[in-house]
C-alpha cells in the first residue's frame, strides 16, 4: 500500500499549519523549502502544471531549459558535483521520462544526488496504454536509490521530502517521483515537514571504534602502506582529514578517476591514477604494498584488472559508507564502515606520526620511468602532431589548476584526467562507473550554473559531442560560461586504440567524417577558434580561458594517437604497459 | 546493521574466507523483513536478475513484527553470492534487514494442492490409502473432483505427486518455500529493535 499514510508511518512528522493549494502549487512550495534555486528540464503535457506553477517563481528557481532530457539530467549531475546540492531535473511523460534513463543510471553507479520528476498520465488512465504512458517506475527501478509514483497531490508532500533525504544522504543517488496529472491539479491541504529520517534506512553506519583500532594497529605496523582513494573523500566532505591522514602517516595515495581532485595534484603524497590509463607506478605497486588502505572508493573493475592478481599479498583496510562494497570486489581484512569524515577523524587520532621515504621513492622511479616513455612525448611532443596531452599542460598553466574540469568519454577523458592539474576538490567531473558519452557538454553547463564562480571547462571528443551536441542551444540561451574545448581527432579514439592493438587495426566504424564544427558552434553563437598548428595553441587557449562567457575552442589532434600505460582486460595491474 | 554475513566475512582471514565458504552451489533460504510498499517485490527481484540468479520460489507474507512484511526467497546459489545479494536486499531504502540460511539451519516446508477426478477416488481404495500413507488430506470432495493437500518438503510433495499420476492430476500446485531459521530468535528480533530505536 503506497500511500500517504504508508508513507506518514514510516517518516516522523509533525503536522504543521496548512495552505490549500493544487499538487503542483505545492510541489514548487517544496522544491523552495529544500533550498532548489535551479531546475533543469524539459516542458510536456503530463508535467504542464508543474511548469504553470514554476512560472510564478521564475525569480527563485531558474528553470535551464535543456533541448534533450538527456542533456537536462547531465547538466543536473554537473551542477550537483559541482556545488554539493541536490540536482532537480523535471520531465514529461514517456519519451520524456526515457529520455533520462541514461543519465539516471550514470548518477546511480557515480553515486550523485538528483531528485527526477516526471510527470504521467491521469490515475484514471494508469495502465491504459494511454498517449504517452510508460511505466516510468518499472524502467527507473534499477537504476535508482528510490522511486515513487504519486497518485494524489496528498502524497506530494511527504514523497519529495522523503525524495530529497534519499538522494543526499547516506550514499546519494538519484531518485525518481513520477506524478501523475491529477495529482498536480488536484487541491489540498498543504504543510511541508522536510525528512530527517526513515526506519528502514541506515544512511551512515554506525562506526565501529574496534575496527578503527585495528586498521590504526595495522597501519602502524605496516612497511609499504598505501592508500587508494575515490569519490566517497568528496562525497563525505572528508578532504581536509584525508590530507591529515596521509600527512601525519606519510602514506602515498592514489586516486580513482572518481576521488581525483580530493587531494591537489601537487601534493607530494599524491602519487597519482589508478586504473586501467592510469599511472604507472600506483598500478604496479599495489601489488608490492603490504597494507592497503581504501577510502572511499569500491574496486571497480576499471581500476583493479584481473582480481586474481590484485594485491593478494596486501592487507586490506576498507573505510566504506555502503556495506554493500565490503568484500563485493576485493576482500577486506578490516572493514571500517561509515561516513570516511568521521572514520577518518577517528583514525587520525590513532594513527601515529611517520614517513615512508624509501617506499615513495619507489613511486618516484616508477614516475621517471612513464615520464620517459610516455608523459615526456605526451606533454611535449616532438613530432608536429598536436597531441591532447599538451593541450591540458597549457590549459594548467593558464588555470594554475584552478579551474574545474568536465569531460566526456574516451581518450581526451583520460588524457584529460591523468594531466590536468587540481587545486581543489570537487573540481573533476567526469562519467566514471558508466562512461557515458554525451556527458561531457551538458554536464560541463551544469557545472557551470552550479559553480559561476568558477572557470568549468568541459573537455569532449567529436565522438561524444555530437552525442549531446543540441545543447550549444541551452549555453546560448542561459549564458552558461561554460569553455567548450573539442580534442577533434576524427576518430572514435578509444575504440580505435583497442581497434590497433586488439583487432588487428581493423578499424571497424571509427573513423568519423565530421561536420564543419566551427560553422556549428557560431550556428548557435558560441564565440570559437580552431587550431590545427602547435605555434597557435598557447595563444588561443589563453583567449579561450580569458574571454568573459562561454567559448568554443577545437583543437586538431594526432589521429591515431593512443592513450599509455594501460592494463589490458584480464592483466593484473602489475603487467601495465607502457607502450 | 552488522547481520551474519558481515561476520562470516570478519572471522575469517582474507586469504582464506573465500574458500572457507563452500564455492559449490547450495540450497540456501533468504529472508528479509520489509516495509510492505508498492514496487519492492520488483526491486528485490532484480537484484537477482541483474546476477542472472534464478529465484526458484518467493514467498511474501506478513511477519511476526506487526506492519512488516517478510519475503521468503529459494536460491540454489554459491555462498559468496548470496552474501552479496543479501547486502543489495538490505541495502534498499525498504528493507530493514536481510539474512540468508543454509538447508540445515531451517525448518522449511512447502505446500501442494493436487486435483483429481472423484471417480478415482471411489474406483477403488488406493487413492485414501495413499493420501494416508502421505500424511495428506483432503480438502474437499466435491461432485466432480477431490482436492488433496500436503505439506512437506520438496521430496515429499512430489513422491506424492508420483503416486498419484496413474490416477489422473487434473491440476496440480505447489507453494513457495517458506521457513523459519532454527536460531532461537530469528532477524525479527534485531528489526524490533530498529523498530523501536525509530520510535524514540
Ligand atoms: C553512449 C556510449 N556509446 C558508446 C560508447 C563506447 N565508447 C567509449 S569511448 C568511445 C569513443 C569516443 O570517441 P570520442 O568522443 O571522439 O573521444 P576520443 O576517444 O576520440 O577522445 C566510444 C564509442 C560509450 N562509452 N558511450
Ligand atoms: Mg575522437
């Protein structure tokens, strides 16, 4: 029975004075009291009096109107990872409501909080195969923390403040509220009480100070200590006692495309990325540590290669929030759940006061060996051929590393993450656990609208951006000061690459006969230059960072350059190529 | 929050406690108590599809703790993936707990239905001496039909079923696994403790 009722018994409120109003009246209401000061969407006729009653509070919540829902839901995931809030994201029915379906999916494994509104059908019509009916709940439900349909504007209340709670909490996610059309017309007696709670839900597990004193026995004892850390440092807000742990330990961390920018790049504890592109001696060396120390982050597949040859002879530590990651990938000899801000400020009052010179050094040579056989030529090509590598160096010399990073999916994604330079967090926003390509653009004027304070240059290949690319639209209609920067190397690159060294250099539907992206981006105004030249590039990358608004820069790169190190499929992270 | 699964998973040492657990596939009986909402029997049971796990029965039903329902779910799985799968159930916003047991740590029965024709019934005394001999019963017995029921494990409800096929089965039923865990409180107890650290 889902109804309010169930609903009241499960979350604690008190009743409050009330106002009659119609379910859609109310559902703005809300998205006020829950501080929403931006939506994006997409108008249609299941969720036309939602947008009626948004027309009266256009002062209060800018509405982005996107020209795809999936460029809405991206750009609700940009400014979600970019400011920390809630990213609100509404949708018509049926197509409309599919339509987000990617970009749900994306916030569930990357774990972002978005509350999603969908409009449906009349009640009356439910199940009817009416115009534009889809069962969103059944399509949304693997994909989503939570999701709820709402009958009767009575149940809007309590439904989207339990919606918001879920998404933010605990380990956030995305949740869906499909509301049908009468439930928006219909009136009632309206008082809102935020949630603050449910019974059946556990956000932050308790923490178990036993197992905090093992991991600190454990990680004082050990010789070859090494962190790995993801997205659960940011997520938690955890930043500043991740950089007191490392530092009072002196324990080398490493991060996952999803963690980066948690810790400056420059730090000298920071040995750099994980993964399949990632560098060369933190892949390496995980299997020469004695005690692994995971904060934060879940072992994905990506980062770990082969499990059977993945720090068998390592002891590992694994401060998660969700148990459900404990021993999912990789085994853990001590689990610490919890939120990583208190676990960590509980460990970093037991951990004792040390240095690993000798084992960082490892890290060091490892550095020199991938700077000579791939960083040097990667960062300073000596061939003509523009490479994307240098094309990031001088964005970080632009930025200081001040900047925040949006990317896309494929080589320019890892070039861009394994180069790019971080002075803070919250500053890499990226597709991780799914790789979407499309994310790139729309998140990248997501960032932007969340975080008008900062430079957001969104990273993207011809592939991905044509994937989204209607979006140019929304940066001309909201004045989003998003920097477009296109790496055009005429190909599907990552497909490509695997393409060369997998498939015989068959290159099978990669190459990409493009349009004239310059006539493009000035069809929807965007200011744009295009350098084919390396005397050029640090020229028009200045005027690109610098000029006040969004810009639209595409550099011509080596067309079939490949991304290095990697691990292949099926290696261990100890046989990481470097060429 | 720290059910079983967590703690087989402690005890052991981390080189070992995957092959501490039988990595053969089992009979195994998972449990979890529920909030009784619209749409979770469709998100408990993909997280079994999403694994490509058969759910051989599921069973939803009120439980011994007032308003909460309980699923009870039959799997013929590997330890190690159960365990995962209990953490995915107990992990959804609806659940307040889930856990998972082994053949020998339950009572578990099953329920059968079989019609068959009343004629065969009055052809001769082998179909009564049966259902005797089964511990069955009937049900009812109608002009044109007899139901016979029997409970039982699987084995059970089916020998039965075998006996009784040269008489003609017009229908045939048999329900999901349901079972209690022989521990002396069940994860009843620990969700009445949610409960009540809820209500305060
Ligand atoms: C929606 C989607 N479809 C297909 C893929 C598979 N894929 C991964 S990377 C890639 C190539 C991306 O090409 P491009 O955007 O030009 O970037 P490049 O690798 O060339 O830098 C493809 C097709 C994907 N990740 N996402
Ligand atoms: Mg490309």
């Amino acid at each position: 029975m889902a109804t309010a009722e169930a609903i009241e018994e499960s979350t604690k409120s008190k009743p409050k004075p009330t106002k009659r109003m119609t379910g859609a009246e109310a559902l703005v209401q809300i998205l006020l009291q829950e501080n929403v000061d931006m939506a994006f969407g997409y108008p249609g006729g299941a969720i036309m009096p939602v947008y009626d009653a948004l027309y009266d509070h256009q002062d209060s919540i800018h509405h982005v109107l996107a020209r795809h829902e999936q460029g809405a839901i991206h750009m609700a995931q940009g400014y979600a990872r970019a400011n920390g809030k809630v990213g609100v994201c509404l949708a018509t029915s049926g197509p409309g409501a599919t339509n987000l379906i990617t970009g749900i999916a994306d916030a569930q494994i990357d774990s972002t909080p978005l509350v999603c509104i969908t409009g449906q059908v009349p009640s009356a019509l439910l199940g009817s195969d009416a115009f534009q009916e889809c069962d969103v709940l059944g399509i949304s439900m693997p994909v989503t923390k939570w999701n709820f349909q709402i009958t009767k504007a009575e149940e809007i209340p309590q439904a989207l403040a339990k919606a918001f709670y879920l998404a933010r909490s605990g380990r956030p996610g995305p949740v869906v509220i499909d509301i049908t059309k009468d439930a928006q017309f219909g009136e009632f007696d309206f008082a809102y009480e935020p949630c603050t709670s449910l019974r059946s839900y556990v956000p932050k597990p308790k923490l178990d100070h036993a197992k905090v004193k093992e991991a600190a026995e454990l990680i004082n004892n050990a010789e070859r200590p090494y962190v790995l850390f993801g997205q659960g440092v940011i997520l938690a807000n955890a930043e500043k006692e991740f950089k007191q742990f490392i530092e009072k330990t002196g324990i080398p961390a490493a991060w996952t495309i999803m963690g980066l920018s948690a810790l400056e790049t420059d730090h000298p504890l920071n040995v750099g990325m994980l993964g399949m592109h990632g560098n060369y001696g933190p892949n390496l060396l995980t299997n020469e540590c004695d005690v692994l120390i995971a904060v934060g982050m879940r072992f994905d597949d990506r980062v770990t290669g082969n499990l059977d040859k993945y720090a068998k002879q390592a002891k590992v530590v694994h401060l998660e929030i969700d148990p459900a990651e404990i021993d999912k990938n990789v085994p853990a000899d001590i689990p610490v759940l919890g939120d990583a801000k208190e676990s960590l400020t509980e460990l970093n009052k037991l951990v004792k006061p040390n240095s690993h010179e000798e084992w960082l050094q490892r890290f060091r040579d490892c550095d020199q060996q991938e700077w000579e056989k791939v960083i040097e030529e990667e960062l300073h090509p000596k061939s003509d051929v523009l490479s994307m590598g240098e094309v990031i160096r001088i964005i970080n010399d632009v930025t200081g590393g001040d900047h925040i990073l949006v990317t896309d999916v494929g080589q320019h994604q890892m070039v861009a993450c394994r180069y790019s330079k971080f002075t803070k967090s919250k500053s890499n926003i990226t597709s991780g656990g799914l790789g979407t390509m499309g994310f790139g653009l729309p998140a990248g004027i997501g960032a932007a609208l969340g975080a008008p304070e900062r430079t957001v240059i969104a990273v993207v290949g011809d592939g991905g951006l044509q994937m989204t690319i209607q979006e140019l639209a929304t940066i001309y209609q909201t004045k989003a000061k998003v920097k477009v920067l296109l790496l055009n190397n005429e190909f599907l690159g990552m497909v490509r690459q695997w393409q060369q060294l997998f498939f015989e250099k068959r290159y099978s539907s990669t190459e990409l006969i493009n349009p004239d992206f310059q006539q493009v981006a000035k069809g929807f105004y965007i200011p744009t230059a295009k350098v084919t030249e390396r005397k050029n590039l640090e020229k028009a990358i200045e005027e690109f960072i610098n000029y006040d608004g969004s810009y639209f820069l595409e550099v011509m790169v080596g067309k079939e350059n490949n991304v290095f190190p990697m691990v292949t499929s099926g290696s261990g992270v100890a046989e990481i190529r470097l060429e | 929050m720290y059910s079983r699964w967590l703690q087989v998973a402690r005890e052991s040492q981390k080189s070992d406690w995957s092959d501490l657990m039988e990595s053969e596939k089992q009979e195994f009986t998972i449990t979890a108590y529920t909030e009784n909402h619209v749409g979770l029997l469709h998100r408990i049971t993909i997280i079994f599809t999403k694994r490509k796990i058969n759910i051989e029965s599921l069973t939803t039903s009120e439980s011994e703790v007032e308003g909460i329902h309980r699923f009870t779910i039959a799997v013929t799985e590997t330890e190690q993936q159960v365990i995962k799968v209990v953490k995915q159930i107990e992990k959804q916003v609806e659940v307040l707990k889930s856990d998972y047991y082994k053949k020998k740590e339950v009572v578990q029965q099953e329920l059968a239905l079989y019609k068959i024709s009343t004629e065969s019934l009055t052809s001769g005394l082998d179909v009564e001496r049966i259902v005797r001999e089964h511990n069955a019963r009937f049900l009812t017995i109608e002009k044109h039909f007899v139901v016979i029921e029997k409970s039982g494990f699987r084995r059970e409800t089916k020998a039965l079923f075998d006996e009784l096929k040269p008489y003609g089965i017009s229908e045939f039923v048999r329900s999901g696994r349901i079972a209690v865990s022989r521990e002396r409180d069940g994860i009843g107890k620990d969700v009445e403790k949610i409960l009540a650290e809820a209500a305060v």
